[in-house]
C-alpha cells in the first residue's frame, strides 16, 4: 500500500512551492538584486556567466528574477564568478 506522497518503492514525491511576488523569501530578493549587480559591475554578461559555470542563460535569468531559488552551491559558484563572497550577496 503506497501514500498519496510516495509511489510504490519510489522515493518521497515533492511539492514544489512556486515563487511569486506575494511569496518570494526577502533574501532571494536580496541575492537576485546583489548577484545582479555584482554581474554587471564585473562587466559580465548572462552568457558569460553560463560560459564560466555551465549553468543555462535562462536559469541564470530566472535567478536574477527571483522567480527561483538557487541552491546553495549554485550561489556559492556564482558569487566566485563574480568575484564577491557568498554572504556580501546576501546582504541587504
């Protein structure tokens, strides 16, 4: 017998929580603001960061519009790229 949250021997299903304006967490805001600025002050553009970390223009998108939260180590790589600490880009 399975629960409505697992399939048969499968793992655990997840809900995915979609982002929107009335739900975004602040500090994604704050990272997508920060990462964002940080890209062009470094005079980086989308396709250069997807260059230097393999991660997709489009995603690289969907984070600076906060429409996605980054993992965590995604955040780490792309505060590298940029040449920022992780925690400055998390900073208000």
């Amino acid at each position: 017998m399975t629960s409505d949250n697992q399939d048969a021997g499968g793992p655990p299903k997840t809900h995915k929580r979609r982002i929107t304006k009335e739900n975004t967490p602040p500090e994604l805001l704050t990272f997508a603001r920060n990462f964002k600025r940080a890209r062009l002050e470094a005079g980086l553009s989308q396709n250069d960061i997807t260059a230097l970390t393999g991660i997709g223009q489009a995603y690289i998108s969907v984070i600076e519009n906060a429409r996605h939260s980054p993992s965590l180590s995604y955040m780490a790589l792309l505060a590298r790229v940029v040449g920022k600490p992780l925690y400055e880009l998390l900073e208000p």
